[in-house]
C-alpha cells in the first residue's frame, strides 16, 4: 500500500514538473522560421499539438503560396476565366482582404502582384526599374479591379496578379493557436515568420531596433493578443546609398518610403499582420490616425528620423525595466 501510494506521489510530481516546462520547437515553413513554444501540459500532449500546428502551416502554404505552380493560388492568379470559384478558405481571405483594403484607404493591397514582379523581391533579385517600367505595372494592379460575388465567386482580370503574402503569415499564427487551444494549452507563444501570438501571462516580446541590429526598441507582454512588425530592415536593396524596402506604395508603385518600421498589436495576428503592412504605406500621420480610430488596436511607428510614434494605449503592454 506505500509503495502504491508513494509511486502515486512520485508520478504526480512529474507530472507536475513536466507541466511547468517549456516546449519549443521549430520548422522552416512558408520560406520562413515558425516557433511553437507551449507550457501547461506533458510532452506527449505538446508534442502533438505543436506537430498538428506545423501540419496546419504547410497546408496553408499549399494553398496560397505565391512559389508554387498548380495550386489554388497559381489557378487564381492564372486561370483565363473572367469569373473564377474559389473554395471557401480562399473566399474568406478575400473578403477579410477587401475589408483591410478598404479601411486602409488602399495602403494595404494584395492586387499588386505585378509590382512585386518588376521590383524582383519574390526572385531573390531586387533592383528599382525604371519609370516607364512602374508606370506600366501600375496599369495592371489595384483592388479596384476585383469584385467579390456571392457564392464564392471572384471578378479578375487575367492580368492582376494576387500575392497574400502580408496577411498569410498572421493567418497562419491564428490557427495554430486554435488549434493549440483545441489541445486545451492555455500558454503558448506563436511565431510565424515575425507574426506572433501570445497566450498566458508570462510571455515578453521584443521589439526590434531597425537600424541597431543587436538592439530592441523596447519589449511588451500580451496575452491573447497578436503582434506584428513591419520594417525595412530585412528586406531591402540599396542604390545610390537610398533604402529601398520590399513594402511597396500602390498608388506611387515605389517602395514606401516614410517608415523604417511599424508594430502593431491586435486581437487577431491576421488583423496585426495587414496593418503594420498598410500603415508603414500610409506612413507615421496618416498611419496613427488609423490606429486610434480603432477598437483594440495599438501600435508604434518609427519614421525615417528615428522619431518613435506610440499610440495612447501602446504604454499598458510595454515592459518596464
């Protein structure tokens, strides 16, 4: 009988043990690192959840990547047809891309595939094409030029090419962490590429310096909450000594060029991921306008100065020495 019960007491302290530790693991996904990282549960339980949530990001990968030929955003972009059907995940991307477009005042555009294309981010191969070459790009880009229908159908022309490649990302990070939830873990910190979700209490974030490589602007804590940076700090290209980022202007088809960076916080990593997009192009004034007037959103913007820019809720999240 005490040896039953002490192999009881023993278990249980191991459990209890294995249940304060902190599993990590990486994979390279989508081209980039994620980071799954869980606490509050055993091995076996955190083992599966973080293999399931991998799983999750190679099949959005599948179905979104812009690299890959055959898929269901290969036959978007290249289908002949006027009018396409797209299944219910990429209809839903859609609208939540027309609603972004939309209160961005167009700063946030996933219609300017061809952009990216002149520009050369996407081949490993940047260079600032010439004026003619933007101008005639900038025939066959836009939004504007879509219309989403009922019943899972889209209005394109063949020549505008889509790219979902500043919102995916943060879409991805808010699926493993339901599914992570699914799993009952209540502490786990997400990262995708740099689009992070935390839940629990005792998770800190960094905030990269954008011209101090070694350096943070500060760090933040939140929970339940996701973060997203957008910078010029890791893709770019220099000509005549000038910065040039992969965050491209639709309306000028440059790069933007008023922002080193921008972090957002928001209650959906998706959400988080497309502003820090669209408001480094709208840039630091009409940048914060857009983060006040919305509900559970902060943010900081960094100009091309240096000057920091922190909205009036930013300061609750922010980490104290």
């Amino acid at each position: 009988m005490k040896r039953n019960l002490l192999y009881i007491l023993i278990l249980s302290f191991l459990l209890s043990c294995s249940r304060n530790e902190t599993y990590k693991r990486t994979s390279i996904i989508m081209g980039s690192t994620v980071e799954i990282q869980v606490r509050g549960v055993n091995s076996v339980v955190a083992n599966k959840a973080i293999y399931a949530g991998f799983e999750e990001v190679k099949r959005l990968d599948t179905l979104f990547s812009t690299f890959m030929t055959g898929n269901p955003m290969w036959k978007l972009n290249n289908t002949d047809a006027d009018e396409i059907i797209v299944n219910n995940e990429m209809f839903s991307m859609l609208k939540r891309c027309d609603e972004i477009c939309r209160l961005t005042g167009g700063a946030f555009d996933p219609a300017i595939g061809n952009l990216i294309e002149v520009i050369g981010f996407e081949k490993g191969s940047p260079k600032l094409p010439t004026q003619i070459q933007i101008n005639e790009a900038l025939k066959k880009i836009g939004w504007k030029n879509l219309q989403l229908k009922d019943e899972n159908t889209i209005v394109k022309p063949k020549y505008v090419k889509l790219s979902f490649n500043a919102i995916v990302p943060g879409y991805a990070t808010d699926k493993i962490a339901n599914i992570l939830s699914n799993y009952g873990i209540k502490e786990y910190l997400i990262n995708v590429g740099g689009e992070v979700f935390a839940r629990g209490q005792n998770w800190k974030i960094g905030i990269q310096h954008p011209r101090k490589q070694n350096e943070l602007l500060g760090a933040i804590k939140v929970n339940g909450m996701g973060v997203s940076t957008s910078g010029d700090y890791e893709k770019f290209f220099k000509k005549d000594g000038k910065r040039y980022s992969h965050l491209i202007n639709p309306v000028t088809g440059y790069p933007a060029n008023e922002c080193e960076a921008v972090t957002i916080i928001a209650k959906e990593t998706l959400l988080a991921d497309a502003l820090s997009t669209g408001i480094f192009i709208l840039g630091p004034a009409k940048g914060m306008e857009l983060i006040e007037k919305l509900e559970n959103v902060e943010g900081i913007i960094v100009d091309t100065t240096g000057t920091i820019h922190q909205s009036s809720g930013f300061e609750k999240y922010l980490v104290r020495k």
